[in-house]
C-alpha cells in the first residue's frame, strides 16, 4: 500500500487540474494564436507561468484506486496488477 501522503498529494493533484483547467486553455489558446499582437502573447505565457505548477496536467501520475501503487498500472480498469 502506498503512503497515505502520496495518495493524498495526487487528489490535491488532480483537484488543481481540474480548477484550473479552462483558464490554462484559454491562455494557451491566446499563446498559440499567431495572430494576436506579440505583446499580447508575451502577457499571456507570463500570466500561464503564475499558475500554480500542480494545476498543469502533466503532473498528475496514475495510481491504483485501491492501493495508491504508481507501477504496474491498467488504465482501463485504474487498478495496479496485484489488485
């Protein structure tokens, strides 16, 4: 069984993602937009790079729903091997 702590860090996890997640579109939208003002842009990465770095996606691992194991994981049925 995997530490209650980490468990608890990947929830936090995965609450910042989803908080955030329409406002990390929105700006990386503005970003990719080749058509708004350089400046524009520029605020927009600045404004993307204040966000809190859990918020972002990438971040999240995935776990075991019942033992919190990181290895040997199914996605299709979110559960590790042993489970």
């Amino acid at each position: 069984m995997a530490k209650k702590s980490m468990v608890n860090r990947e929830v936090k996890r995965a609450k910042l993602v989803k908080q955030y997640a329409a406002r990390r579109a929105g700006l990386k939208a503005v970003i990719e937009d080749k058509t708004k003002p350089v400046e524009e842009r520029f605020k927009a990465s600045l404004k993307l790079a204040q966000l809190p770095r859990n918020s972002s996606a990438t971040r999240l691992h995935n776990r075991c729903q019942l033992t919190g194991r990181p290895h040997a994981y199914y996605r299709k049925l979110k559960l590790s091997r042993i489970m």
